[in-house]
C-alpha cells in the first residue's frame, strides 16, 4: 500500500497544499513563501527521503510565524496519515548531523504519543534572524508542531554550535535523518512494533 499523503489547510492567515510519499527519493518541490524555511523544508525532504511538495501563502506582511507554524502542523498531519498503522516500520532512529562548527542530535520514537524536548540551542539564539524572515526561536516551535500532529516523540539536541543558520539546517537534517530511519520498513519486524499491538 502506497504510504502517500496530500493535505490541503486554509485558514485566514495562510493556505497550505502539502503532498509527501514516504518511500521517496528525496524529491522536493518546495514553496513555502519564506526562502530561509524553503530551504530547511527542501534540506528535511532531501536527506529523510520523503517525497515532499510545499505550496503555502500567508500573512507573511505580518510575520513569517503564522505560514511556518501551519506548514509545520500540516507536515505532520501528513505524516502521521501517510503511516497508517505503523505496521513492519523500524519505530526508533537516531541521527547526529554537523554542519561546521554546530552538531545536532535528533533521536524520534513513531510512538502514536507527541512529545516534544529542544535544548541545547546557545543563549540567544531564539532572537537572530535567519535569512531575513525566519527567527531562530521557530525552530523549536516548527518542531514542537511536527510533533504533536504526527503524534511522535522526537527529543532534539543541538550539542555546538555558533552560526543561527548552521545550528538551524544542523536540527532539521538531525531530524530528517532520524525520520528516514523510523519510518523505514524494517524486514524482522512482522505487525506493529510495539508490545501493545498498537502505536
């Protein structure tokens, strides 16, 4: 069974169209109306080879939070509908990605619970503007989303860094890394990975 996805969200503060495959190739079509989170998005498609296409608007005349926050829960809604029952995947991966001087550490459970923990991020680094759009503080809040509405556990450790950029693209490769890996199908596992029989 095709594990896709396509969710269209429209609110009135932005519009989402949001299609992903996760036995993709990394394929990435991605606009999200904010070039710093084009970027992120298009590196989190690459690198957990999950097909992704973003098309989004919003009232980025405003801020750029609105936008990123619905594409964020819009990408996890995606990916926990895409999952189905979670039936032969591999469940828990981790990731440890650097990008220069900043290293990050993404560690993820396909629990069926939402549960979010950031640390790490050096003193400051909610406040810096990366990219002229995108405050370093919506990292920890695009992955708080994902999290909640995929219904995963997901623990994110920046271990250094000093560029907001590097430290930023280290989080969500760590991320993206970790996903390739959870969502994978795993050839021992038979039915659900869990001693519940559910996720």
């Amino acid at each position: 069974m095709a594990r896709t996805a396509t969710i269209v969200r429209e609110t009135s503060e932005s519009k989402v169209e949001l299609s992903l495959n996760l036995d993709g190739t990394g394929k990435t079509d991605i606009d999200t109306s904010v070039p710093f989170y084009n970027h992120m998005m298009t590196a989190l498609g690459k690198h957990s080879l999950i097909d992704l296409k973003i098309k989004a608007t919003g009232d980025t005349d405003i801020d750029a939070h609105h936008t990123v926050e619905d594409i964020a829960i819009v990408f996890g809604e995606a990916l926990k509908q895409a999952l189905g029952d979670k039936r032969g995947i591999r469940r828990f991966a981790d990731a440890t990605v650097p990008l220069d001087e900043a290293l990050a550490k993404a560690v993820v459970d396909i629990a069926g619970r939402p549960y979010c923990v950031c640390t790490g991020e050096p003193e400051g680094f909610e406040y810096c503007m990366i990219g002229g759009h995108f405050t370093g503080s919506l990292v920890r809040h695009v992955m708080e989303s994902i999290a909640m509405h995929a219904g995963i556990c997901l623990h994110l450790h920046v271990i250094s860094g000093r560029d907001p950029h590097h430290i930023a693209e280290a989080e969500f490769k760590a991320l993206a890394r970790a996903l390739r890996f959870a969502i994978e199908p795993d050839p021992r596992v038979d039915g659900i990975p869990s001693t519940k029989g559910a996720l």
